[in-house]
C-alpha cells in the first residue's frame, strides 16, 4: 500500500447536501471549514457545484475557484490528468451532486488512482441517502447489500427485482433510482416481489418532505405512494 508522500497535496472526500434548503445546517462545521478553504474543486458539474459553494458561503469568488469535472462521460485515460494539481502540491475537493463522493457516482477511480499515486486522502463527515435510509427503515443492519441503479428496461429490470427478493432473507438489498423512473420501478416492485416482504421506500431524506415507510410489499399495494419526481431509496427485507 503507498503512503502518502510529503510535497503532495491533500484529496478531500467532501459529501454534498442533499437537498437545498439550508445546506450550512446539513454539514458539520469541520467539513464546511474544509470545504470553504479549498480553492480547487473536482465535480460532476460545475454550476451545481458552484452552486453548493455558493450556499456554504465559500469565501473566494466563485469564478475564481478551479472546478475540474469526473463524469460518467470521463474516458478513465483523462482521470490521471484531474491528479496533476494534487502530484504538484494542490489541495483538492472531489464533490458528488448530492451525498458522498466515490459511492455510487464516477469519483471512486480517481480515488483509487489516488492513492496508487502516494496522495492522502481524506473523507469528511455528512449525509449518504444510503445509509440514512437503512437506519431509518428497521432492517437487517449488519447485513445488507448496495446495488446502485437496476437495469432500465422492463423485463431485466423485472428479473433484477425478482433476484433481490430471492437474496432479501436475512440481507437487506438496497437500490436506487433516477426520480423520473421511480414509478416504473414501484410498479414492478408491487408485481414482481413476494407479498410478505418488507419495502422500505424512503423519500427525500434531509428534506421537509422527508419521508420513510417501511411495510410488506401486500400492504404497499392497497395504498402505492406518490414518487414521481422524488429522490428515493428502495430497500427490500424478509426474515
């Protein structure tokens, strides 16, 4: 394993909120001190990013600030090139749209390329969805499984969906889905699960609108939520 190597600049792991209303309050004070101290930014967008600077009262003028962007449309030969500044001394800030950096979204090759390159690395405190999500829905905590995002289409996402309720007993399976697409994926949630397992459906998490449910997959379908447009975490349970 390397060491971090002295000269080299820091990589900071800073999460983002995951709403906008009050974002200061959402952050503890080390990470926004961090945050606001850094001049060089590594995200998947730049005027999101910007945007989040500009509610922790970063102090710099936000034109100013260096913002390198880590997409899903990134080709892996570009990502050595987002490492230049930190070899040369510069410390840096990897931001996800929303939640942790490096879980669920482009930035974990940069980290491990990281630290190949001898670079510290340095995660800071604030909110995942996933895990929020499976402290509040009363399921299986020591043992659980993170799947990301399910197949799009209908029937792979039916066989996906089918797959986990099968691997649920005893193991929470959890998964996530873009708003637009949470009704497709309730709908075969309610037709492809068995009726006694649990769902837990928890709905902008940090949020006023914050919800969390947790109830058997037959109960789920006498009354199905609202999730259009929503960011939602599914997690599925049976003992």
């Amino acid at each position: 394993m390397s060491e971090p190597v002295t000269g080299k600049g820091t990589l900071y792991l800073i999460p983002v909120a995951l709403g906008s209303e009050d974002v200061p309050s959402r952050l503890p004070s080390a990470t926004l001190d961090a945050a606001r101290a850094l001049q060089t930014f590594i995200a998947e967008d730049a005027r999101s990013a910007r945007a989040f600077l500009k509610a922790i009262r970063h102090p710099g003028p936000l034109q100013d600030l260096h913002i390198h962007l880590l997409n899903e449309h990134t080709p892996a030969r570009d990502i050595d090139a987002l490492l230049a500044p930190l070899i040369a001394g510069t410390d840096c800030g990897l931001m996800s749209e929303a939640g942790c950096p490096a879980v669920a979204d482009p930035g974990a090759e940069l980290v491990r390329r990281a630290h190949g390159a001898g670079i510290r690395v340095v995660p800071l405190t604030g909110p995942s969805s996933i895990l929020l999500a499976l402290m509040a829905s009363g399921l299986n905590g020591q043992r659980f499984t993170f799947h990301g995002y399910l197949p799009v289409e209908k029937s792979e996402r039916a066989r996906s969906l089918k797959d986990l309720d099968a691997r649920a007993r005893g193991e929470t399976q959890i998964f996530i889905e873009t708003p637009y697409r949470n009704a497709a994926m309730l709908d075969t949630l309610l037709e492809h699960c068995r009726g006694d397992t649990l769902l837990c459906i928890a709905v902008d998490l940090t949020r006023p609108t914050e919800s969390v449910a947790t109830r058997a997959i037959s109960e789920w379908k006498k009354k199905p939520p609202v999730l259009d447009r929503r960011l939602a975490v599914f997690l599925l349970y049976r003992d």
